[in-house]
C-alpha cells in the first residue's frame, strides 16, 4: 500500500473503525477508477517535471520512518549499533548489485539484498531460527476477519481520500514514466528483449 493510503487508513480506522475503512476503501475504489477514464486527457498537465516532483515528495513521506526502522530507533530515540550495520549491509548490496552487475542479478538485486539482510541478521543473532520457524508456521493466506464488520461512510473524509486517490494515482504514472523512459534508448522505444541486451 502507498504511504498516502495507508495514512488515509489508519485515519479511518481510529475515526470509525473497521466499517469506515470498508466504506471508504470502496469509495476510493470508485474514485480512482472514474479518474483513470480521464487520466489519458489530462496528461498534458503532468509531464515529467510534475510527476517527478510528486514521486519525490511522496518518498519524503517516508523518510522519517524509513530513517527509524533502518537505524533500528527504539522509542526512546536511541540507535540499535547492531540494527543499523545490519540495515547498512543490506542496503549496501543493494546499491552495490544495482550499480556494479548486469542482467538479473541487477534485476533482482532488491530481492538479493533482503535474502542478505535476513542471512545477516540471522549470524549476528538479531533474528533467531525460532522466530524464522514460528513465521515460516504460519499459513501463507489467511483472512483476519471471520465476520463482515459492515460499511460506514462519513463525508468529512471525502476530500483526504479524494487527494489521497489522486496522489497515489500520479504517483503510478510517475513510475510508469519513469519504466517508459527506461526503455527508450537514442529516441525510440525498445522492446523488453533489446532493453535486455542493452543492459
């Protein structure tokens, strides 16, 4: 889930609960696919200048949380040494297979790093076999809700979730923009096999 929703969520929940974050799930639903109809039209208004800026300052939102859990902040606000190496090698793989290879270790190297990160913190006792046993136990889906808590809808959170859908919507075109220009080379848009090849 994108940054901005899930604020929206969490603002629902504590506002009504489970039956406002139902209610108004949908109506964003409803939302973002009335303004996909005319998304196509109104690109002219978002070129990448924009779209950029909002993926940006989407990312900004995140920082502060991203800051926490990396440097492993307990909530006195001091810094778990061991939690940051951790996060630091892992983040250092990333970055190091994403700069320096080619083909599907770069492809994957997000996918590479997280294996590392685990692997990491397995040898330096911050994650023990146990709690990897007790999450691997664990049924791979599996629905929280037993029983429909039912819909609320509340006009007071009409226009957050109208911003919230809009945002998370350019955001989306932000990143395809972003894949589009990706796969352009000299002017023309390659196929993915050529993108391949030239990567």
């Amino acid at each position: 889930m994108r940054p901005v929703l899930s604020s929206c969520v969490l603002s629902l929940y504590e506002t009504g609960g489970l039956p406002l974050v139902f209610g108004m799930t949908a109506f964003a639903g409803a939302i973002e696919a009335l303004f996909s109809r005319a998304i196509h039209k109104l690109r002219v208004l978002f070129p990448t200048e924009v779209t950029g800026l909002i993926v940006a300052m989407v990312g900004i939102t995140v920082v502060k949380m991203g800051g926490q859990n990396f440097l492993d902040i307990d909530p006195s606000g001091a810094i778990n040494g061991q939690g940051a190496m951790i996060g630091g090698i892992t983040l250092a793989i990333m970055v190091g297979l994403n700069v320096w290879t080619q083909g599907k270790v770069k492809l994957f190297c997000a996918l590479i790093g997280m294996v590392a990160g685990y692997t990491t913190a397995l040898l330096f006792g911050a994650l023990t076999v146990q709690e990897m046993s007790h999450a691997m136990s664990r049924p791979a889906i599996w629905f929280p809700v037993s029983f429909h808590p039912g819909w609320a809808f509340d006009v007071n959170m009409v226009l957050p979730i109208i911003i919230a859908v809009i945002c998370s919507s350019l955001k989306s075109v932000g990143d395809i923009t972003t894949c589009q220009k990706s796969m352009t080379l000299n002017g023309n848009v390659q196929t993915w096999t050529t993108f391949r090849k030239a990567s």
